[in-house]
C-alpha cells in the first residue's frame, strides 16, 4: 500500500455509469469535471490514486448478448467504451493541473499508452493518476474484477469502489425496499454467499484470497473520494 515515496497508495473504481449523468449513454462532461475535482485535491493531498473506469455508459457485452450478438465482440466493445471515459477523466484531470497517464490493455498508441504495470508504479511515484482502460482486454472479465486484479499488482492499500446513486452494500435493493438495512462492515464470505452488491464474485474472490479490502461508497457526494482515502468511516469496507 506503499509506494518508495511514503505515500499511501489507492485503486479508486469509478462506474461507468456515473459518467452519463442523467443522461444514460455516453459522457456528460460536467459529472467528469466534478469527478476530477475530486481526484485532484486527493492527489494533491499526498495520495497516490490509480483509477479503473467502467463501460455501463456505453456497452456492457452481456446485454448485447440477450440482444443477439457475440458475447466476445460485445465485451470488446464494452472495453472500448471504457476507454473514451478514460480520456475524458484524463481531459479533466489536465485542466485541474494534475499529470495523468491512460494505459489500456489492447493496444492504442494514438491515444494511451500500452498496459505496463512498473511503468504505471512509477508514473504513481511521480504524483500522476494512472487511469487503466480497456478492462483486462478479455472477453468475459468486468471492470471489477480488472479493479481488483490491477490493485493487488500496483499493491494498492484498498480498493475504492465508487457507487453511483448509492451509499454502501444493503441486505436488499435500497432503492426497492425501504426498509433496506445498510452494514457498516462485511466479510469476504458474507458477500460471497449472500450474493451481496459489491462486485462481480471473481472481484471480490481476488480480493478474498488476497486480503485486499474493499470499500464501497457512494461517488459522486462531494469530498467522499478523499473521505475514502482517509479511512473515515463512510459507505462499507468489506475484509476478512
Ligand atoms: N469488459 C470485458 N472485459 C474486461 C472489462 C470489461 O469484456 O476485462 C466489457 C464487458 O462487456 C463489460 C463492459 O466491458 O460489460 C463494460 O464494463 P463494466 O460492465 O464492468 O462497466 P461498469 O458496469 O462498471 O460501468
């Protein structure tokens, strides 16, 4: 969770989702602003910050599927999909005065550079966001599990996952039941056997079997980014 500098090093999962706005498809530029606002003054405060972005905006290859087309294809279009909104955090990101790199994993040199893990570490030791794209570039992998993968290989302190629209991990859908109860904390298992709504059960197995905790809180409330990275108790942390 250490980089050589002292710093406390994070892997923030921003949905692809929260990038729409209100709008549902695509990007809305003033969302992302905020967003790096965010990042920005979290960076600024001494953390080193890598930043997995979802595709929900775009495509999300299991629903083209039900829709009659190529798994595989779809979910290469749901990586690309991730990539424009790695471009448009790195826009942001920029007009903050933060330096940012996008690495993808299938290959773009026009627009970011190739997926090189001690290059990505370095590039965090310099003060830079590393924004990874492209998911893990395979078919059938989530931009969750690609969170929890690339965390465990920059050897992140946590895994931030950034909800949308929601606070924490409930019993049952907050936004269905109202008596919904939030938990403050989980275990690995609990989410596993209860199906819980933290991520994909390939993420959260990673994160078991590597003791890397998650937490999951609500993105876009203003200054809970760098609540998250303090380890004040918001949203829920999942661990053993
Ligand atoms: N995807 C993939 N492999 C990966 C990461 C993503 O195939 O390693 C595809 C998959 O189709 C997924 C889409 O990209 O549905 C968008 O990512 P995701 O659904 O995880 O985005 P989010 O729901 O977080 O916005």
């Amino acid at each position: 969770g250490r980089g050589r500098s002292g710093r406390k090093r994070f892997l923030l999962k921003l949905s692809g989702e929260a990038f729409a706005g209100g709008g549902g498809l695509g990007v809305d530029p003033d969302v992302v602003h905020k967003m790096a606002h965010e990042i920005a003054s979290v960076v600024r405060d001494g953390a080193e910050l890598a930043v997995v972005i979802g595709g929900g905006n775009f495509f999300r290859g299991a629903e083209l599927q039900v829709r009659g087309m190529d798994r595989a294809r779809s979910d290469y279009m749901g990586m690309l999909g991730t990539v424009m909104n790695c471009l448009a955090l790195q826009d942001f990101l920029e007009k903050e005065g933060i330096d940012s790199r996008v690495q993808t994993a299938i290959t773009m040199g026009q627009v970011a550079e190739p997926y090189i893990p001690l290059r990505a570490v370095r590039h965090l030791e310099k003060g830079r966001v590393v924004i990874f794209g492209a998911g893990m570039g395979m078919p059938y992998f989530s931009t969750d599990t690609t969170a929890a993968q690339r965390a465990l290989e920059i050897h992140a302190e946590a895994l931030l996952m950034g909800k949308n629209g929601v606070d924490g991990v409930y019993d049952s859908d907050p936004a269905k039941n109202p008596d919904a109860v939030k938990f403050d904390a989980l275990e690995y298992g609990e989410v596993i056997t209860r199906d819980l709504k933290v991520a994909d059960a390939t993420a959260v197995t990673l994160c078991r079997d590597n003791k890397l905790p998650i937490l999951v809180f609500e993105l876009l409330a203003e200054g809970n980014i760098a609540r998250a990275v303090k380890g004040e108790k918001i949203g829920t942390l999942v661990s053993n």
